[in-house]
C-alpha cells in the first residue's frame, strides 16, 4: 500500500441513542483504530444538531490521547472562524505537551452549523469570519513560535511550548484552499465527500503539488465497505448531499433537507436548496481499494481520511475494520461479530 489510511468520526448519535453514547463508540473505535493499524484518527466539530455528539474536538482530542498510546489524535476540523487563533494555539499546545508528538491540528473554513450558532459563537466580539486567511497565518506563526516584530502582538507566545509541536492541516474543498495551504508550507486535505466534483478536486491537486510539491496532500472521502458488493451497495442506498446555496455566492452542505431548510431560513438573505447524489465509494474491501489506489495515482495522495457516513453502527464500524491496514494483511481476519465489545457495549 503506497498511502496511509486514517479515520474521521462525527460521533454521530444513532437513531434510538444518546449522546454519551455516541461519545463512548467514539472513543472505543479510536482504540480500535489504533489496534487496526490506522495512522490518525480525527474527530469534528458540529454545533446545534441532535444528530451528532461532536461540539468540541479539543475536549474530545484530550480524553482521546488518554485513552490511546500510539495513533496520532486530532481535529478534522477546527473551526477557525470562531475563534481566537491565539486560543486555538494555546489549546493545542497543551494538547501536544499531554500527547507528546501525537496531535494533528486539523484547521476547518466551514461555520460548523447553523446561522444561529455562528452568532452565537461569535456573540459578544468584533469577529465576522472573513479574515479566515490572516487568522490561520497568525495561528501558524504562533505554532511555529515566529511571530514577526513587525507584528502587532510581537513578542507574544502561545504557551506552554511543547517539546513537539501540533502538525497543522488545511481542511478545504476548493483550489484556492489548496493554494491557500500551499502558500503557508502546510498539509492539506481536499474533503471530497462535501466537493465530488473531479474537475474541482484535480485543480486542487494540481495547485498544491505545483506550488509545494513536498507537501503532505490528503483526500478525506465517503467510503462504505462490506463483505459483498451488493451489501455495500444496500448500505449507500439513495444518500443525498444537501446544499444551501446563499444570494452572496456562499454555499454550505448540511447533514439533511430539515437543516438546510432551517440553515436558509436563519440566513436572512435569499437562498436555494439543491441536492445530488453523495459520492461514496460503496463496496468490497477489494472494490474500495482499488478506487482508492487509482485515485492515488492520479492525484499524487499521501493518505486517505475515511468517512462512512450510514446509520447502522455495527455496519459502519464493520466498513472500518475491513479497510483497515492490519486486515488488509491478513493479520486481523476474524469476523468483528463475534464477542465484539463494540457491538455489545
């Protein structure tokens, strides 16, 4: 295998669940990741939904580096509009002297969530998210422990200063993210499961390799894998990407047709709602792995973050095991059915 495999978790809360549970599943298939030969496992941050439990990937990071000895932890991502990237810095300072060396700084452009909760996470400050660019260079500056003395705020220093600092990600889905990243010397991954459009995604693999062509280029993607085909297939169905495309020209995928409704509603500018088809690649352990390689190749991809976005958790953490690198080499053969503590749990 010619590329890494790592895996993102919404903590989604399954029908019929709870939070606190979704939050355990996470933490149990962080474990398992680590134990499948997984190289990173990241977790997001979604706000105002009852459909997933994943609000605060900081806090999450941080019992998760408890709970794990080995696979790099980290956020898949941050969303940098909202916050003070001073903040941001020192969080994941900590994070990396609790961790040491094992925290990736997963740096996201979306809002996260509804107009309401944008508000409400940016109530009370000057903050209205369009200086996106110049936080995520003051936050690598921090990082890096190089603010200029030409800078407003020289001198000033995120601490503490951890032994290994936090590998910093751009989480984009267009080519100007991907110069974006280019730009600033850092890794970036395309979220294809949010963009499927290929012309999109091989401009964005073009422009960083051309600009950085020693840096890290990741693809996160909609993957569903089964014993069979046809399960796969089943398990995928008839799933939709939902958009919300506003009259200013900014456009936002939710999780269903109910958010995106709320999401336009709480605008206040006029907006559409479209859906197409999701882009998952839905198959055989074989089937998926030979996607992925071709896509390896034709994009030049270091590694794949694995989204399995279906709402039946035995079957999504079964789409894990059998992609898992460990697996793969026949070392980890058996069914996950049986006395699984997961599935019991």
């Amino acid at each position: 295998m010619s590329y890494k495999l790592s895996i993102l978790d919404q903590s989604p809360i399954f029908p019929g669940s709870t939070a606190s549970n979704a939050l355990q599943k996470t933490i149990l298939l962080a474990q398992k990741a680590e134990e499948w030969g997984y190289t990173r496992f990241w977790v997001s941050e979604h706000h105002y939904t009852d459909q997933l439990a994943g609000s605060s990937p900081e806090v999450l990071i941080s019992y998760l580096l408890a709970r794990t000895s080995t696979i790099q932890v980290g956020s898949g991502g941050v969303m940098l509009q909202h916050y003070s990237p001073y903040k941001v810095a020192e969080n994941f300072h900590v994070l990396s002297a609790l961790g040491n060396g094992r925290v990736d700084l997963g740096v996201g452009k979306a809002p996260g969530g509804l107009p309401l909760s944008t508000k409400a996470l940016q109530y009370g400050t000057v903050n209205d998210g369009k200086d996106f660019s110049e936080r995520l260079s003051f936050l690598l500056e921090l990082v890096e422990n190089s603010v200029g003395n030409n800078h407003p705020l020289a001198g000033i220093q995120a601490t503490p200063i951890p032994q290994k600092k936090p590998g910093i990600f751009l989480l984009g889905a267009s080519p100007k993210s991907a110069q974006l990243a280019a730009n600033l010397r850092i890794s970036f991954v395309f979220a294809k499961f949010i963009n499927s459009d290929d012309r999109v995604l091989e401009e964005a693999a073009n422009v960083y390799r051309d600009s950085f062509p020693n840096g890290k280029f990741i693809i996160s993607l909609a993957v569903i894998a089964a014993p069979t085909q046809i399960e796969a297939e089943e398990l995928a169905g008839k799933r939709k990407i939902v958009k919300v495309h506003l009259k200013s020209g900014r456009s936002v995928t939710l999780q269903s047709l109910e958010q995106a409704e709320a999401f336009g509603k709480q605008a206040s500018e006029p907006y559409e709602i479209t859906e197409q088809g999701a882009d998952i690649i839905a198959g055989t352990p074989n089937f998926v792995k030979e996607v992925l390689g071709k896509l390896q190749k034709t994009h030049q991809v270091d590694e794949f973050i694995l989204h399995t976005p279906i709402d039946k958790e035995e079957e999504r953490f079964q789409s894990f095991h059998l992609l898992s690198p460990l697996y793969s080499k026949g070392e980890i053969g058996r069914k996950i059915t049986e006395n699984e503590e997961f599935i019991t749990k």
